[in-house]
C-alpha cells in the first residue's frame, strides 16, 4: 500500500508531503482546487505517461516520490526480483524525476530503471479508476481473473495452469529432439568426429604432468649418468674417496676412544656417517645402472605433449576441461541416438497431459461460465445501488481449444449498455469514467479480494449522483477498504463521512503565483469541511450540526485518528 508522497514543482505544486494510512483515505476540495492532480501524481509512480507540460512553470524539472509497503506475498516482489531490484525490503520506494530537457527517468529502490519496468510494477500497486487512466478494468485480458475471483475458490485453474506448464514443457523437449535432422545428423556427425578423438588420446588427469617429468629425464639422461658417476667415484671408487679417508679416520677416533672415552661419542658418530655414505653410494650405483639415453622413447613423449596441447587447445586449457567436454559430448551423443525413443516417450507424455489439460480446462470453462451468470446478477445489483439501475452488465466468454494457456482456453471481456434499449458493447469502448469507476466498486465489492494487495484509486466514482446513492456508495467504499487501501476524490459530503482519513486540497496565493495545498484534517475540521460541502461556503450553525450528525451516522469522527 502507499504510505507516503512527496511532490516537487509538479502542475501546481510547488512542494507537497503526505503520508497516507490502511483504510479508507478521502480527498476533497472545491473544483479546480488540483485535486485530480494528486491522482496524476500517483498514476506517475506506477507507470503513467509524463509530459514536460506538467513540470511547474519556472521550473526545469519536477519529481514525485512514494514509498510503498509491501507483504511477503506480494506480487510487486517476484518482478522486483526479475529485475534486480532489490525485492527483500518491505518498502518499496519510487522515484520520477521529469526534466524539460526531455530526460526523464525512473527509479526504483535507488536503482535506475525504465518505464516499461515501472509500469509492469506498478499495475501490481495501484488501480486508478477515473477519466483517461489505464486501469485493469479497461484490459479484457485480466476480465479471467475478475470471474476466477468471484465465489468460492476454485483448485481447478491452479490445476489447469499446472498441466499447461509441464505440457509446454514436453513440447519444448521433443521440439529439440525433432529439430532439423540435417542440423542433427551434422552435430553428430562433430560428435562422433570429437569423442573418437579424445577417446583414442586415453586421457587421464596428471598425464600431461607426468609426461613433462618423463620427458625432462630423458632429455637429461646423458648429463644424469655423469653426474652420477663422478659422484659414485668420488664417494667409493677413487683412492683417495670420500669413504676411503673417512674409514681411516674413523680408525684412528676408534683408536682415541679406547685411551679417552670423552672420544667415545665422536667415534659413533662418525661410524654413523661412514654407513650413511657407503649407502649413498649403493644407492648412486643402482641410480647409475637405470640411467638409460633413449632418443626414441624421448621423440615419443614430446610428440604424445604436442598432441595433449593440441586437444587442449580445442577442448579446453586443462585435461579436467577436455575430460568434461568428452563427458558432455558423450552424454549428448547418446540423446542422439536415442533419439527415437525419446521421441515416443515424449509423444506419449504429450498425448496424455493434452487429454488432461483438456479435460480441466473444459471444466474450468463450464465452471467459469456459471460463475460469470451469477458474477453478472451480483455486479446488476450492486449497480442499482449506484444510480446505474438500467445498467446491463453482460461477460462474453469465448472458448477455443486450440488457444491454450496456463489461464484454459477461455477469453473473457465485459460488456455493459448503461441506457434502456441498447445492445451491450465492450466496456473499454464506451464506458465513462465516473461508470467505469462504480463498475470497479461494484466487482470489488462482490468479488473475493482476500488476495487484493493492490491500492484502489477512485475518481469521479460520485459523478452524477447524490443524496441516498452518495451514502451507499461510501458504505460500499468503506467495507472495500477494511480489504485494501482506498483513495476516492469525491465532491460529495455524504461520501466524505465515511473516511478514516480526510484530506483537503485547496489553493492559495503566493505573491503573483497559485500553490496547491493539502491539510490531514482533525476532527473539528472535517465538520468545517463537511459544512462547507453541504451548504457553501458560507458555514451556519445548521450545517455544522447536519456535518456532525452526518459524521456521528458513519462513525467517522471516531475512526478519524
């Protein structure tokens, strides 16, 4: 719902901050006061055209503001998300910024968006009803959800948008088996090319590893085994080697030990060193006789690196991407070939979730055909009670089994004829405002809104009635707001009475210009507002007890605050 507005330099306003509440918000003033440019502002924040004309003379741009509460399960939240806009908060915040420039722009949650984005959220927000508005009403694709509203809830249209779902699933897999055999035989014609290849490499992960450790000891093997064998002879061999000169000083500490034990550890030590050294030297002997210089076996393993490169370089920088890619191209050369079967399978699938769709969606149309009879008798009354007595108020569903959908195969529009004699016509083409809007009030009111999250706007909703009607019609209004907030312009005192919250809209001057002004009125303030509206401008003692007996009937001074 929306809580909180703040305008700038916009038609008449200079600068304007409201906060609103839940329930029933009514604005009144004189005509002409700007009332209607509120409304403008709103339908603004949801998606509605600007033009530089409203930015406020002297000014080079205008902004409108508003901050939104949102429930867990409101659908703003789930096109939030799509957009990445930022859809955890529980306030939504709004922002239009108009420049005479022609730059307009669009914000929400701080993020810069466009006005397509902002308009499919802001159908989830707000439905403004009134003269030149795009409300919901005037779209004879949301006239379904209308009927599907009204009466008890149906499991049937979740079932029917369930199958449609796993259908069009099904559908989209056997199209991309069946897709062109050429293109199909070519792809596996790669495949098969790409997994004999990569087959006939027996990869493994660490191989190429472990060949550029074979190869560098192939290609050093010359200098290893003379390395080796210098150290081998220098250790043992030789005369005068490491070990030679070590056994014969381990003699003479063996010989110091015997006449000074101070000697005796020393001597170990170095016995120790000697049995290390003649190991090393074993070990560097057997080293010396493994040492092989083969050239072939060397050329061999530089021509497997070059070919691991090369496949690398196709497939992917690593063995563990090429090894992947193989798996892949496996798994999608085996759908290929088992193409056939898949496509009896999916056939199958298809033939039997069409006979269900079908089924419930046919139930789905015969349920919706009922509910629209009694929707139509509901939506008659309730108009008789709105000065729309001669109204007829006619659904047309057409049913076309071959135009299906997650909604069945039905399509709804309204028809109405406001005038004894006349053929009903859609509603979207001669339907007025001020109709439209007790039409609206009128679905709203029989309609099951458990589930309205959106904020209801209703302007000229007073438009050619009074007395009697006036007050049905904000008792209608008020019981609609104990569902979902309600704004309603109203010239009317009757229908004033009923608000939790009244709000006046008037104009001063200031200095050589106009401003538009908006005041929360306090209680003993709506009786002046009400006298006003009820006898002029001119307040009278009648007229203000009339406003009090008025305001005592609805219990709206006790609501107020």
């Amino acid at each position: 719902m929306l809580r909180y507005i703040t305008v700038n330099s916009f038609a008449l306003i200079d600068h304007l901050e409201v906060e609103f509440q839940d329930g029933l918000n009514l604005i009144t003033g004189e005509t002409g006061s700007g009332k209607s440019i509120l409304v403008d502002a709103v339908a603004l924040l949801t998606g509605g055209r600007a033009s530089q004309a409203s930015i406020r003379q002297g000014k080079s741009t205008a902004r409108i503001e508003g901050l939104f509460e949102l429930p867990e399960d409101h659908p703003a939240r789930e096109l939030l998300s799509e957009h990445g806009l930022n859809s955890g908060e529980s306030e939504l915040v709004i922002r239009r910024e108009l420049a005479r420039s022609g730059s307009n722009r669009v914000f929400i949650n701080g993020g810069l968006t466009t006005l397509g984005v902002l308009s499919r959220i802001g159908l989830s927000l707000v439905d403004i009803h009134g003269q030149n508005t795009q409300q919901q009403l005037l779209q004879p694709a949301r006239h379904l959800d209308y009927i599907d509203s009204y009466g008890d809830p149906s499991d049937l249209l979740a079932s029917v948008s369930k199958l449609y779902q796993e259908l069009d699933k099904c559908q989209s897999e056997l199209f991309e088996v069946r897709r062109s055999e050429r293109d199909q035989l070519q792809r596996q014609d790669l495949l098969r090319y790409q997994v004999a290849e990569i087959e006939g490499l027996a990869l493994r992960l660490g191989l190429d590893q472990e060949l550029e450790e074979e190869s560098t000891l192939l290609s050093t093997a010359e200098r290893r085994l003379q390395a080796a064998q210098e150290a081998y002879q220098l250790l043992y061999e030789k005369d005068d080697s490491v070990l030679a000169l070590l056994n014969q000083t381990v003699r003479r500490l063996e010989e110091l030990s015997s006449l000074d034990s101070a000697l005796q550890e020393s001597s170990n030590q170095l016995t120790e060193i000697r049995y290390t050294a003649e190991d090393i030297a074993y070990r560097i002997r057997s080293y010396v006789d493994t040492v092989q210089f083969d050239p072939a076996r060397l050329e061999q393993v530089q021509e497997r690196l070059a070919e691991l490169e090369r496949v690398k370089r196709k497939y992917g920088p690593s063995l563990q991407e090429v090894l992947d890619y193989y798996r892949d191209a496996h798994a999608e050369l085996e759908l290929y070939e088992d193409r056939d079967a898949s496509v009896k399978r999916l056939t199958k699938q298809i033939e039997e979730l069409s006979r269900r769709y079908g089924e419930a969606a046919a139930q789905l149309s015969r349920e919706r055909k009922e509910k629209s009879q009694k929707l139509c008798h509901s939506v008659i009354q309730e108009l008789g009670e709105l000065a729309m007595q001669n109204t007829v108020f006619e659904v047309r569903i057409e049913t076309n089994p071959e135009d299906c959908s997650e909604k069945g195969i039905d399509s709804a529009e309204f028809l109405i004829s406001p005038n004894l004699g006349e053929d009903p016509k859609p509603l979207v083409k001669i339907a007025s405002g001020g109709e439209l809007s007790r039409i609206m009030l009128a679905l709203k009111s029989v309609l099951n809104t458990d589930q309205a999250l959106s904020t209801l706007v209703f302007d000229e909703v007073d438009s050619g009635i009074g007395g009697r009607t006036a007050t049905v019609l904000g008792e209608k209004l008020l019981r609609l707001s104990k569902r979902q907030q309600v704004f309603c312009v109203t010239h009317l005192p009757q229908i004033a009475a009923f608000a939790d919250r009244h709000f006046h809209v008037g104009k001063r001057q200031e200095g050589e210009r106009t401003v538009i002004e908006i005041a929360d009125l306090s209680p003993e303030k709506r009786i002046e507002e009400l006298s006003k509206m009820l006898g002029g401008l001119a307040v009278t003692e009648t007229t203000r007890r009339q406003a009090e007996e008025m305001l005592q009937s609805t219990g709206g001074s006790v609501r107020q605050r």
